[in-house]
C-alpha cells in the first residue's frame, strides 16, 4: 500500500512540472472520479478510468504523471483504461484526503495570494479534525483491546477457581474404598459424608449398601 506522505510527495513533483490550472483541474475531476467510487463501492463501473473517453483523456491523462498517480492510489492499468480491484480499496480511502487537499491548495494558487492564504487555512482545519479523529480511533481500540484483555483475565482466573474447587470437593468425597480402611469415627463420618452425596431413592440404596459392607 503506498502511504498518502509518498502520494503527496509524488504530487508535489507532478506541480512543479505541470501548468497550475490544468494541475488544479486534473486534480479536480480525479478527486469527482474517487468520490463517485466512494460513495458508490459496490458499483464497478465507478472503478473503471477509461483513457479513450474524450473528457478524461483532455483534462486527466494530459497531466504526463497521471498514470503513475493513479497507480499510487491503487489502480492498475488495463490496455485504455485503469481499474481499482477491490484489495485496493483501502488504498484509495488512504489517500483521498491527500487528494483532495492538494486540489483545494493548487486552485487556491490559481485563484491568487488571498485565495490560497483561504486554502491554506481550510487544510489545515480539516487535517486537525483528521489528526482528532484519528487519535479518537486509537483510544477507542485501545480500551478494546483492554477490555478484550480484562475479559481473557476473568475467563483464566474463574477456570482456575474451578478447578481449585473440583480438587477440593474430590479430596473430601469418601468412597467404600477409601472408609474400609480409616478409623471408626472417621469411617462413621466419612459414612455420613457419602451418604449425602446421593439425593434420588436409587443412590440412597447405594449408600445403605456401603454401610452395610463397611460395618460388617
């Protein structure tokens, strides 16, 4: 993925070598063309930049390093035209905004001193609340990912207690085997013992039966 820095430095050459309008205005209807994908991702024939079409090819493709920026953005060239594939989606969504304002800083030049002063200052507002909702995005991962953590915490410290516990409830289970060979009282409590273990009428018998053959 090319990062929107190498895109805006890749820009910055293509201003120095082009004509400040036909740069402003080639910026322009590229910035129309990635919207209308934007607004449209499911829709492939908003991916497809034809060089054959009259309005592109007089107003897009006369910029020489067209073809260079748009494969920076992610497309591919095919024969007359370029073609965004879907895996490079994400591509283009990092680099629209680099797009769009180095389009509002090429016509504010064109437009004059106190216009590109404007520019300026209406891209440097909109990077702020860039840069804002960015850091807002990395806190909100963050405390996700604490919360994910704090969760997989829970989870280990109740399965541990559970087995802690399942090791003390087997250490005080007395079976037939375990009474035939301690003391009498211990036996006697140990009868009791397994004796409440059984609630239904079947395992009520089981433990007459074990006291019978323990007290024999």
């Amino acid at each position: 993925m090319i990062s929107s820095n190498q895109t805006k430095q890749l820009l910055d050459v293509i201003e120095k070598n082009e004509d400040p309008s036909a740069f402003a205005d080639a910026l322009g209807l590229l910035e129309k063309l990635i919207t209308n994908i934007i607004n449209n991702p499911n829709e492939d024939k908003f991916k497809h930049i034809k060089m054959t079409v009259k309005t592109l090819a007089t107003r897009l493709f006369n910029i020489r390093q067209m073809a260079e920026l748009l494969q920076s953005l992610g497309f591919i060239q095919q024969d007359q035209e370029f073609y965004l594939p879907d895996q490079e989606y994400g591509t283009l969504l990092e680099n629209f905004n680099t797009i769009k304002w180095q389009h509002i800083l090429a016509q504010g030049r064109v437009e004059g001193p106190q216009q590109y002063q404007k520019a300026q200052e209406i891209v440097r507002q909109q990077q702020e609340v860039q840069r804002q909702y960015e850091k807002e995005q990395r806190e909100k991962e963050k405390i996700q990912q604490q919360i994910k953590y704090d969760r997989q915490e829970r989870s280990l410290v109740k399965e541990k207690d559970s087995k802690a516990n399942d090791l003390q409830f087997g250490a005080k289970v007395k079976t037939c085997e375990t009474l035939e060979n301690v003391g009498e009282v211990e036996r006697g409590e140990g009868l009791n013992t397994f004796a409440s273990q059984y609630n239904d009428k079947e395992n009520n018998q089981s433990a007459k039966r074990c006291k019978k053959l323990l007290l024999k």
